[in-house]
C-alpha cells in the first residue's frame, strides 16, 4: 500500500482530514486493489511498529461495530473518499466518506450502529452512525 501517494493531509487549524487520491494513470483495478489492502491493514490485529498513517489512526478510533460496516463496504467495493475529525457533529467525532452509496452495510447493521437516509440534498445521501457515550461516529455516503 502506497500511503504517501494516495492520502493527501488536508489538516490543519485544529482538524484533521485526510483525502484518497489514487495517482493519475492508475487503473480501476489498481485502485480496488489498494482499498483492498487498505482493508488489510485497516483489520490487521497489531498496527505496525513505524508510526501509523494519519488516516489508518482515524479509521481506528471508529467504534468497533461501525468499523466492520466500513470493512463490509470496502470489501464489497466501496472507496473511502476521505476520512476527517473537525469537531463536527461532536468534539472527537471520526467522519467517513465514501464514494458510492451503500451496497451491503444497511442490509445487515452490525449491533448499534443506526442507517438512515437524511432528507437534506446538501448533505449525504445515506449515514451510518454509532454513537459512543456523548460522541458521534459516522460514515457517509
């Protein structure tokens, strides 16, 4: 997996946001490819001795639950868009995006993790959310 590559760091004032940008020329097949191994490392048990990627530390302070509806929707074929913490909706919040709506995550919603469809066209089409005591966790598509 080719971190520096792909991830664009976009933090900065206090945020942080880390967006996918697969290399002009990759190919489709390229690109799922490395969302598969995204997915690898994402799942791996122990996170390597170097220090983690902006990005992989983010994914890892979603909760449990809302993590594996992430890794269904990787490993159906979904692209992460970006990942960021900016303090919204609540101070500690992860946000996901996706690039395409959900394809298997709303059809089996591991335990406390909630779908929904907002009736806003500014915002997501569709959400996924765990909420951790005062904290929400979302992943958007």
């Amino acid at each position: 997996m080719e971190d520096e590559q792909t991830w664009i760091d976009n933090s900065g004032g206090g945020i942080l946001q880390y967006d996918f940008v697969p290399p002009h020329g990759w190919s489709a097949e390229r690109i799922v490819h490395e969302h598969l191994a995204m997915a690898a490392t994402i799942d791996a048990p122990d996170l390597p001795a170097a220090p983690v990627p902006g990005w992989l530390a983010l994914v890892r302070r979603l909760p449990a639950a809302l993590r594996s509806a992430l890794m269904a929707e990787l490993r159906a074929g979904n692209r992460i868009a970006g990942i960021g913490s900016t303090g919204w909706p609540h101070e500690g919040s992860v946000v996901v995006t996706l690039r395409a709506r959900f394809s298997v995550a709303r059809e089996a919603l591991p335990d406390g993790v909630r779908w929904r469809s907002p009736e806003d066209p500014h915002y997501a089409r569709e959400e996924l959310s765990q909420q951790v005591g005062a904290v929400e966790f979302l992943i958007l598509a």
